[in-house]
C-alpha cells in the first residue's frame, strides 16, 4: 500500500446551512420565528414532549398549521399526500417557513414539499427528482428543521430518501438536487429524550454507518474524514451511556453532536457500500434504517481494509486496534448495546452475491475496497 499524506489532497466543501447547536436550540428557533407565518411538519404526537410543547405555544400567534407525518417509510405516496394539504396553506401565505420537526422521514418529506408549483399540483413532484434548478414557476419556501432522533443527518445534507411504493417493483429513490439543502438546522439534545431505547439505539447506529462509509469513501477528504472519526469515536463511548441512563442530557448531547458530525461530513461523500446493501433488507424484512446499515458494517470494515494505508490508520484510530481486527470489537460492541441482528440470524445466506450487486449500485461504486472470498 503506497501511504499519502491527507494534507496534499485538493478538494471542496459546501454547507450553506446555518446551524445552531445546544441545549435550548428549539426555544432560539421559536423566538427567532416569532413574528413569521409558519407551518410545522411534526412526527405524532410531537406536542406531547415539554420542549415541543413550548415551541408550539411560542408560535402559536403566527402558527398556520400543525401536520402530523405518519410514521414509517417517507414514500411518494406519502409526499403528495402531505402537499395536497400544505401547498393550499403556503400558497396563501408566499413567506411562510417550513419548519421540519421529527426523525429523518419528516425532515426528508419536508425537503421535499418545501417546494410548491403553480397551482400546487402534487404531481408536479415528480419533477423535482430530475431538476437541478428549482424548476420554472415554482416557489422555494425557506426550511427550517430541528431534528428529535440524533442519527440521520438529514438537517444538514442536500437529499431525502423516497420510496416508490406505487411500482410493481418497490424503489428507493433519491431526491437529491444542490437547491434542497435547509436554510437553518436547530439541534437540541433535549429533543431525543422522548426517544424509545431502539430508536436511540438504531439511530446511533445510523451515525455510525454514516460515519463509517465517509472513510472508506473514494470522495472523502481530510475535513469530512476528521468529522467521521470524531463522531464514530464519539456514538461507541456515549450510546452505551445513553442507554443505561436514558434522561441523562450528556450522553443525548454526545450522539446529538456526533450525528451532525457525521451528517456533515458524508454531506459532502455520500454514503457507500454498506448504505447500498441496506436497502434490501429494509424492504425485505422491515428493519430500520439504522439497523439494516449496521447488520452489514462489519462485513464492509473487513472489505475495507488492506487497500489504502489512509483507511486503515483511520479504522486503527476509530476502534483503538489495528484496522483487521476492529470489525470483531464492532460485534462485541454490538452486543454490549443489545444489537441483536446479524447476517447468520436475518437467514442472508447469499453475502458475496449480494456484495457484488452492491458494488454497481451508486452508493456501492463510492467504496474503496473488493470482495474477498476469505471475509466469511
């Protein structure tokens, strides 16, 4: 392996998302809007949580609708469903914000619908997965999101994940275009406290595996890599933490902090082969996103290693051993946090088919590393 130096690579960062990080986020965010004309997308039951509670009661003067997102995947479906009954609402109100309070599926339909046509026709949805601009006539409503779950990154990346439910084929379909990054991201630890421990659990995880694919990633640079490192670091010292003591704020402040890191650095790589090999499994057996990129990480860190001294020394630095050894410690690790999923359990018996499928998906085709007939 020829070694070089991070510090002779050229590269570029965009992130034009304000962010505001801490533990009283969401009550700037809801003074900072006092005043404007706005319409909440919230997961259910959001008003149930003291700190969204407050925020709603500080809008409230200027709150033009509170919409809940179903739990569950964020489809098409889903989306047009959502604008046919937000678009009316901004229409009237051409300066409203947006504002995306919940996990990765509310923050990613948010995104989405932020973006009103003429006439406020949700067919006209469609035309978004192919537009690089905001298409003709169309109304870019300003975004802002204050992330509940510490995972997705969603605050702070230009993409959404759709699901095509309506094909004979189920999809995984990206809305992904350089004009769909939000405007403001709020991040507030207290906001996860409300988390049922496998949400906090598969979301960490989720940091993990993004934090994870930014290394192994053939468009890392020093920055994202620097981030990803940090965040990874930091989600398998503080998830064990937050798990045993789920109301204490600084193991939540930890993760929170650990998936902005993470949602900045792979906003600027996207994810890899472990994202590619995830998607199946979601559909196949219904596992959370979090969980169904996790099931494969330790397959993909062994992949990864031997091919770039760069790589290696960055697992080494993750996980305290030398890079062959670390996707052991991940299993232990896993156990430690009651991540009970594998390979063997799910009945995935097809691991190197699925592998070299994955290698000529989008996502697999970022990952720098090869099959291995000696990795089972």
């Amino acid at each position: 392996m020829a070694a070089s130096s991070p510090h002779l690579n050229t590269f570029n960062w965009s992130l034009p998302v304000a962010v505001r990080f801490g533990l009283h986020a969401a009550d700037e965010a809801a003074q900072q809007l006092q005043g404007r004309p706005l319409v909440v997308l919230a997961f259910p039951g959001a008003r149930a949580h003291e700190v969204v509670d407050r925020f709603s009661r500080e809008v409230s003067d200027t709150l033009l609708a509170w919409v809940e997102v179903p739990d569950g995947l964020s489809t098409m479906a889903l989306g047009r469903h959502i604008a046919q009954r937000v678009w009316p609402i901004l229409e009237r109100s051409p300066k409203a914000v947006l504002v995306g309070l919940g996990g990765g599926s509310v923050m990613d339909l948010a995104k989405w619908v932020r973006l009103r046509p003429p006439g406020s026709n949700p067919a006209g949805l469609e035309v978004l997965m192919e537009s690089s601009v905001p298409p003709l006539g169309w109304h870019r409503h300003e975004l802002w999101l204050l992330p509940t779950t510490a995972g997705t990154g969603s605050e702070v990346t230009r993409w959404s994940t759709l699901w095509d439910t309506e094909s004979a084929l189920i999809t995984k379909r990206s809305f992904d275009q350089p004009y769909a990054y939000a405007d403001r991201a709020y991040i507030d630890p207290r906001l996860a406290l409300s988390c049922p421990e496998s949400v906090t659990r598969d979301s960490a995880l989720d940091t993990l595996g993004h934090a994870l694919e930014v290394i192994w990633n053939r468009h890392r640079n020093p920055v994202s890599v620097h981030l990803a490192e940090v965040a990874a670091r930091t989600v398998l010292q503080q998830l064990p933490l937050a798990l045993q003591r789920p109301q204490d704020l600084s193991p939540r402040a930890g993760l929170a902090l650990a998936a902005l890191e993470a949602g900045m650095a792979f906003s600027q790589t996207r994810t890899a082969l472990a994202h590619a090999l995830s998607y199946p499994l979601t559909l196949e057996q219904g596992l959370s996103h979090g969980a169904a990129v996790a099931v494969w990480l330790p397959v993909v860190w062994r992949l990864a290693c031997g091919h770039s001294q760069e790589i290696d020394d960055s697992l080494c630095r993750v996980m305290g051993v030398p890079a062959i050894q670390g996707d052991q410690v991940l299993k232990d690790w896993f156990d430690r946090v009651g991540f009970g999923h594998n390979l063997q359990a799910l009945g995935i018996d097809d691991v190197q088919h699925r592998v070299q499928q994955a290698l000529n998906h989008p996502r697999g085709r970022n990952f720098q590393g090869a099959w291995s007939s000696g990795i089972l």
